[in-house]
C-alpha cells in the first residue's frame, strides 16, 4: 500500500516499509467479499442452463458420455442408446479454478448413469419414450397429483411431458387414477409388460390362451409369483426372446429393476423394431387389406452394413426373405416392404399365425436380431346354414355361421322378419374362429315356396356374406295303408305310408310292440310314398290289431292307427269252368 510522508499534497509518495502477510491476507478478503465469484458446484453454465430452461414439452439436450460405465457388463447396450441420445444420468457440474481472477468458474457437466442404482418409475417412463421415439406431451392439465407440471426427474431434467406421454401411449400404466407414483421402485415384470405393451405386442399376448400361458411360463420354478394380469404379457415375452430366464430357472418377476437392466432390455427391444400395417391383413382379393407393409426401424442407421427381414412359421421354418436389392444400398435402413401373403414360390401362404424376424449387421460385422414380430394372415371367413332347410309354415328354424378371422358381429337377414343378430360362442374379438348361432320361428301363415336368407358377418372395415335358401312346405301330412289287409299268420304285409314332401323320417309301432323304420321311395305324384314290411306270426291268433304310424317334419309330428286284421284260414275262392 501507499502512503505520503510528507504534508505537501503535491509531494511524491513513495513505498512504505514492506507488506505483511496479514495485510496482504486482509486484503484479500476484503476483495472477494467485493467481487464474489461463483462457487464449486453452484456455477450455471450453458448446458445447465438449457435444461433448466427446457419447456416440458421440448426434447432435452444429450447428455454427455457416461464415465462410470466404463467396464461394466452393460457398457455396451448403454452405448448404443446413448449414440441415440435415447438415456438419461445425474449430472454433475465441473469446476475449474481461474489464477488471473482468483476464482472457480465452470467447465461443462460430468454425467453418472448409476448402473446399480434401482430405476424408478419416473426414470422408466422417460426411458421409454425416448427409446420408441414418443414425442413428449406438454398436456395443460396433469393428469396425476404426484406428476405437476414442473416436475424433475435427475434433480435438473423436465420429466412431466415424458410421464403423460408414457401414460397416453399406453407405455406404463398409472399406480392409480389419480397418482403416476414416479419414485415408486419397479419391479422386473412391470418392465416386461411395459415393453410388451411398447412394441405393440399387446394383441399377440392378449391371444395367448391359458394353456399357452402355462406352457410358455411352466419352465420357470416361479412362474406362479407373477401377477395374474401380468401374465399374458410375460408368457408373449418369454415366447418372443424378450426376457430369457436366470440360470437356476428362475425369472424373478417381483425383483426391483436395476438401471443396467433398463439399458439391457431396451437395448434388446429397440435395435430393430419390426412392425407390419396393417396386421392382421387378409389377401382373399376383395380390396380391402389384400396386402400388408413391412416397416423396420433400428437405432444403428448410420452404422449399417447390411440387414435381412424373414418370415417364418411358428417352428421357425423361413418361408419368405426381403433383403436389399441391387439397387438400395446395404448401408441403409430397410425400406418399407410390401407383402402380399405369399411364400418363396409366389404361392399364397395358409392362413395363421406367421412371425417377422430381422438380423442387421454393423460395419464392425456385429450381428443383431430384432425381437420377432406376429403377423396374422386372416381369411375373413363365413360359412353359414339353416336346420333344418326345408320347414313348414310354424316351425323353428336355426341359422349357425362359422367365421374366422377377427368378426365382431354376425346377423342373418330375414324374409319378412328384419335382422337377427346371432350369439358368438366366444365374446369378439378375442377369438381368431368363431362360431354364430340364432333361432326364428316361421310364420303359421307363410305360404309354401322358397325364401332367401342372408347372413352377413362384420369385420373391421369389411364384411362378408353368404345367400342361403329356406323351402317353406306345405303342412305335414300323413295317410296310411296296410297291404293286403286282411291277412293269414305267416303272411308278409307291406306297411306303406303317404305323407307331403316336407316329412323328414316315419316311423311305424307293430303289433308286439316292434317298432320300424319306413324308407323312402321314389316319389308318387305330389306326395312321398314310405314302405316296410311286416310279417305275421305264424301262430297269431284271429283278431283286430292296431299300427300306429308316426311322421316327422322339424317339430311338426303326424299320427295315424291303422288296424290290421288277421283271419285263421285263407278264403277259399271257387273256379268255374264253363264246357260245353
């Protein structure tokens, strides 16, 4: 410091006595109390700033490359998804000391991935937005009380947008209607049918019936610990190659999820996603959904080599490849394929369940398959029939269609009585084969000719139909006759039986109680003509006994009593020969 030794104001100053290292220490104090610098770990910087000032509905920037990975088992996985900008850690600010102001300033933000640390619910719903591609949804309501719109996962990052964008895509499902819970734990089968319910899997595990459940989850000695309504989207896991089982079979559904497992299990789901639209499609040449496209889309686009698409059968067996021609470069993503429901030959596939795999390859020759995809080829099938078809004027009719394929209605078509609907035996659309069935009753006074009866089935966005016949005939008639009649013990007598066309079967009760069957014979006339036989016992005894004849149509029933007479010896018929 300076100070005047002398009076004169306008007398030189000159150095006091040297400065000690308290007034130096003094001093400096004062200065930093003057001009405060910022401290360690309080600094903003650029980034900081821009997360800070994200809107909720704006993607965030990437984080930087995470440093405490590095060696550990889901290094990998976690790479490639960070390559995507699909991650998220804690990051941390660095600081750095500056000689010529005497002070910390910042120099940029570590990032921590935490591998071990349990994820939350909140960190999942972020993760798997970004990892399908969601656009985050700034709703201007909250749809949960936990979940403002302010709300930070990683203590800086807006985490709201992504929350409701999880909840509205279906990615997660709320804790309650009113609470996301989004420090709430995760446990291993959540993720699971999280992801099932991602890749658009829901259908195919929603089609699973119990037995395929319990075939699919049986290998593992705590399948029974799942949760009921989570054991559909396991089971389509398990089958898919989702989720494989730990060493001692067992997939510890209740275990709490670690971070690394998040990057393992999206890793796995999100490298190549197959999808095909529409799906189911069904190639029968009516014009609606005769062919279906093949989308494939892969974090790995900048770093391709090749890829190849299959479609096999349920064991496995390729029967239709799509691989790049010669034209499109092997470097790029698959482009969408269109399929029209044939195989290798150009013939057409049978309908059922089929399954899309895809493998691509980097340019380091790394090979990676995608989680396969079900794709159902439907038929939109429909048979129907009416029981009987020929009835008389009164009688029950029943109409019975079978469909296959996803039909969500069937209904016949009526003379003179408007629309039926028909009663599925399984509730649609939860049944790939259905079967349909209704009842009506002619009308008494419905005159005799043929009607005709359309059933039609509905699917989604087309519908089939099927023209059937009903005869209506004239009532039930029946008349009988016994030939000869009178008759000797030990003769033959013919039972004959004349009934309207609409009989379906007569039947005869015999002296003794025997019962017969009549058959058919070729028609006499406008009406049917019935025959059997009869044979009189030897030693019958001289007398009157009854024949009841008994005819059929639907649920009309005719009967008539006939009586047959049995005499003791033959008459004896006298010959007269005129002679000359």
């Amino acid at each position: 410091m300076l100070r005047r030794l002398s009076s004169d104001p306008w007398a030189r100053p000159r150095l006091a006595a040297p400065i000690s290292r308290a007034t130096l220490l003094v001093a400096l104090c004062l200065a930093l109390l003057a001009f405060p610098c910022p401290q360690p770990g309080r600094a903003p910087s650029a980034a900081g700033t821009a997360r800070a000032a994200t809107p909720p509905g704006q993607p965030l920037p990437p984080d930087p490359w995470y440093g405490d990975v590095e060696g550990h088992w889901c290094c990998p996985y976690l790479r490639v998804l960070w390559e995507e900008g699909a991650t998220d850690g804690y990051l941390e600010e660095k600081q750095r000391w500056n000689p010529r102001r005497h002070c910390w300033e910042p120099a940029g933000w570590e990032a921590a991935y935490c591998p071990e640390q349990k994820v939350t619910r909140g960190q999942l719903a972020m993760a798997l937005v970004k990892a399908f591609r969601l656009k985050p949804y700034d709703r201007p309501r909250p749809s949960f009380s936990d979940v403002p719109r302010d709300y930070r996962e990683y203590a800086i990052k807006p985490a709201y947008a992504y929350i409701e964008a999880a909840c509205r895509g279906l990615l997660l499902a709320p804790a309650s209607p009113t609470r996301f819970e989004p420090r709430g734990a995760v446990e291993r089968q959540e993720a699971v049918g999280a992801l099932v319910e991602s890749l658009g899997l829901a259908a195919f595990a929603a089609s699973l019936d119990p037995v395929e459940i319990r075939d699919s989850l049986s290998r593992f000695r705590d399948w029974r610990g799942v949760r009921p309504a989570l054991l559909p989207a396991l089971a389509a896991a398990t089958r898919l190659g989702i989720v494989e089982g730990y060493p001692d079979r067992t997939l510890r559904p209740q275990r709490l999820l670690k971070r690394s497992e998040v990057a393992a299990l999206l890793y796995r789901s999100c490298l190549l996603v197959l999808d095909a639209r529409p799906n189911p499609f069904s190639p029968d040449g009516d014009g609606v959904e005769d062919s279906t496209t093949v989308l494939a889309t892969t974090l790995r686009n900048r770093n391709l080599s090749g890829w190849s698409i299959r479609v096999t059968d349920l064991r496995g067996r390729v029967l239709k490849t799509f691989s790049p021609d010669r034209k499109s470069s092997r470097s790029e993503a698959p482009p969408p394929l269109p399929w029209d429901g044939s195989g290798e030959d150009g013939r057409p596939l049978a309908p059922g369940l089929y399954y899309l795999r895809g493998t691509v390859r980097d340019r380091s020759g790394r090979e990676f398959d995608a989680i396969p995809r079900p794709v159902w080829l439907n038929e939109h099938r429909l048979t129907a029939r009416l029981d009987p078809p020929l009835a008389t004027p009164g009688a029950w009719i029943k109409v019975a269609a079978e469909t296959r394929g996803t039909a969500l209605v069937v209904w016949a078509h009526l003379p003179r009585q408007g629309v039926v609907a028909l009663s599925a035996a399984e509730p649609p659309p939860s049944s790939y084969a259905n079967t349909w069935e209704g009842r009506f009753r002619l009308e008494p006074e419905a005159a005799p000719g043929p009607y005709p009866v359309t059933v039609e089935a509905r699917f989604p966005d087309t519908s089939r139909t099927v023209d059937l016949r009903l005869e209506v005939l004239v009532p039930l008639s029946l008349s009988g006759e016994l030939v000869p009649n009178p008759a000797c013990p030990a003769q033959e007598v013919a039972v004959l039986a004349r009934t309207s066309p609409s009989a379906e079967a007569v039947e005869a009760l015999l002296p003794g109680g025997r019962e017969a069957r009549l058959e058919r014979q070729p028609p006499d006339g406008g009406e049917t003509l019935w025959k059997t036989t009869y044979r009189v016992p030897p030693d019958e005894a001289p007398g009157s006994y009854p024949v009841r004849l008994r005819a059929r149509a639907g649920s009309q029933t005719r009967e008539v009593e006939l009586s047959l007479m049995v005499e003791a010896e033959p008459r004896a018929w006298l010959n007269f020969i005129l002679t000359d």
